[in-house]
C-alpha cells in the first residue's frame, strides 16, 4: 500500500508549477479535459467567493537525482487547474449570464483577470486549494488504478476512456489524428464527444476501416484488440497515418452545402463516406465535381426520403431502383448501425449513387426527386391518410 499526504497550496504555486512544466497531465491515461466555458466561469466564481472546491491528487512522478527537481502528474483535478490558468492568462471573461452570485455579478461581470482590482488578484493568488499528495513510491499501475477510481465518482469510464489508460503505439496513433484540425473546424464532435474522447475512438475505428476493411463492430472487441495487440511493435503505424490523413485531405470537398454538412455530421454517414474515400484511394479515383454533385444529389434525395412514402403506382422502373436503394440505406441507418452487413449497405448504397449510375439511372434522379417532395406534400396536408 502506498500513503497519502492533505497538503495546500497557493494559486500561486499551482500556476508557477503548470507554466513551467513540472506540473503536468499525462494524457496516456488520463480522459479529455474539456470544460465548457461557463464551468470555467463557476470555478473562478467560486474562488472569488472564497469558498471551497474539491481537492486536487498530485503525484510526483520522477525526480532529478543531480538537480532534486521533479515532474508531478495531476492525477485528478486537470480542468480545474487548466480554467485557473486560462483565466489568469485572460483567454476568458466572466459573461454574467454563467454568474450565479448577485454580488460577483455586479463587482466582476465581462471581467478578464487583468481587470481585476490589485486587491482581487492579490487574493486570486493566495487561494489555497486542497492538494492530496499521493506517495511518490506508488507505480504507474497504481496511478492508473486510481484514476479509475476516482472518476467512478463522477460518471463510469466509457470503453474508450479505459483503452486510453493503455498507452502504446496504437493508442498514441489514434490520439493524433484525434487532435487534427478538420474535427473542430467541421465542428464534427461535440464538446461531450470530446470530454468523452469519442474523437479518438472514431479515429482508431478509421483505422481499423483502413486496415482490416468493413468489420464488425457492435461491440468494443476489434478496438480492444487493436490496442492491445498493437502497443508495440506496429510496423504499418505510418503507413496507416498516411492513409488516413489522405483520406481526411478528401473531406472537405464533400462538404459542399449545409444540407451535406448536416448530414455528414452524423458519424453513421461520416464513417459510411470515408469507407467510399478509401475505395477511392485503392483504385486511385481522383475526388472531382462529379463526384461531390453526385454525392450532393444522393443526400437531397435521402432527405425526402422516408418509409412512409409509396410511390408503387406512380414511378417508373429506374425511379424505383433509387427507391428501392434509399430504402435498404435508411433501413441500414436505423438500426443495428455498425453490423457488418449494414455497415456494407450503406458503403454500397453510397458507393453506387457516387460511381456506378448510368444515364438513365442519372436522368431517374431528378425525377424521382419532384415524385418525393410532391408526396410528402400530400402527406402534410392529410396527415390521417
């Protein structure tokens, strides 16, 4: 067993160990920090109140023999040291509409920390927080253990939380493409996705997709596998980047409306479309205008689509091949959503509408198009029918 010591310290100290670096979060374990700005805001209203805020539990990893200076993991409390440094680097204001105390509302609304009065960043600075040294002869296991624990009491760990506190190859692969700047400027995962690190585990499924194919993955098996087979020794790691940073370099070209942003924000559709981005680098198809029309017109009919409509008596047989395509995709959307076999549909689907349509099929589109909108027109002006 190992001990632990109730210590304090300043602000101050806190922020000085951050900035320097010998305070640190070590992320191959650890979850995402992403508190919104508005928890951010609570925090610093709390330490302005002077009151209390949960303790924090460091751990001093590694020391210097020579010099005597050491590296502290925060094994718990990141987003609140993070929100503490944030504010007093001024990359955040207290908006008054996240305030909760009436007096803090009318003495520090729209406040940076640089527009506090030398009074209020004197007393910023001294806050004394709650520290739970954890003995440095604990081990790395232990460390992870009980980060484990610790969080048990804010919200069970997902399964892709618990892969992140193995680190390896594999592991810090999935975790850089995670941090490359298409999610967050496509917006394509939420703050929660991110806090729960469901970017990485979508960027370990790529590449999985890249690596073995379409595969199953209604449960977590092949990603568990993934990340403990391939923690070392992961001779095709930068080929497998390379191919997914090729793949997220094509992206963009498919986000050519707001109705194709929509629905590729969806990570159903986003998987199901960088299955077809990697058919395309196997056979070295080059992304044109075609391509992204195509699949533009392929989301529009999609839209009116619904397993509502019958259209038996009133299309032809071309309008009915799309139809019947549309169908098997919603169906496929819909339910058991990472089998392999719907997983397959809707790569196929998708595949087809963007590659494989003839002229008449082409020509059927438009057509099938106005037949939808008029039916759906009906449906909304006699809903009973």
């Amino acid at each position: 067993m190992f001990s632990f010591n109730p210590n304090r310290k300043s602000v101050s100290e806190i922020y000085r160990m951050f900035n320097e670096q010998k305070l640190v979060v070590d992320d191959t374990y650890q979850r995402r920090s992403v508190w919104s700005e508005k928890d951010k805001i609570r925090l610093i209203e709390t330490i302005l109140l002077n009151l209390i805020i949960p303790e924090l539990f460091f751990w001093k990893a590694s020391t210097d023999p020579e010099t005597g200076e050491s590296i502290t993991h925060i094994v718990d409390g990141q987003q609140r040291i993070k929100a503490i440094y944030s504010y007093i680097n001024n990359e955040f204001k207290l908006k008054p509409q996240a305030l909760l105390d009436n007096g803090i509302k009318q003495s520090y609304s729209n406040k940076f920390f640089k527009d506090l009065d030398p009074e209020d960043k004197t007393s910023f600075w001294n806050y004394q927080l709650m520290v739970i040294d954890i003995d440095p002869k604990a081990s790395r296991k232990d460390i992870i253990t009980m980060f484990n624990r610790l969080n048990l009491t804010d919200y069970n760990l997902n399964d892709q939380e618990k892969r992140n506190s193995m680190s390896g190859e594999f592991a810090s692969l999935a975790r850089e493409l995670s941090e490359n700047p298409i999610w967050e400027g496509y917006r394509l995962f939420t703050t929660t996705d991110i806090k729960r690190m469901k970017d990485v585990e979508f960027c370990a499924s790529l590449l999985l997709l890249f690596r073995k194919g379409i595969i199953d993955q209604t449960d977590q098996s092949a990603l568990n596998q993934a990340y403990e087979e391939l923690q070392t020794g992961y001779k095709d790691a930068e080929k497998d980047k390379e191919a997914v940073l090729a793949a997220i370099d094509i992206l963009p070209h498919f986000f050519v409306s707001d109705q194709a942003s929509k629905f590729l924000k969806k990570k159903t559709q986003l998987y199901t479309l960088f299955s077809v981005i990697f058919y395309m680098l196997r056979k070295d198809i080059k992304v044109s205008t075609d391509h992204t029309n195509n699949l533009e017109k392929f989301i529009k009919l999609y839209s009116e689509f619904s397993n509502d409509l019958d259209l038996t008596s009133e299309i032809n047989d071309a309008e009915k091949t799309l139809f019947d395509w549309l169908k098997k995709y919603k169906l496929a959307s819909s339910e058991g959503l990472n089998k392999h076999t719907n997983r397959n549909i809707r790569y196929n689907v998708m595949k087809d509408f963007m590659f494989e349509l003839s002229d008449e099929l082409q020509k059927a589109e438009d057509s099938l198009y106005e037949k939808m909108v008029a039916a759906n027109v009906e449906i909304v002006e006699d809903p009973e029918e």
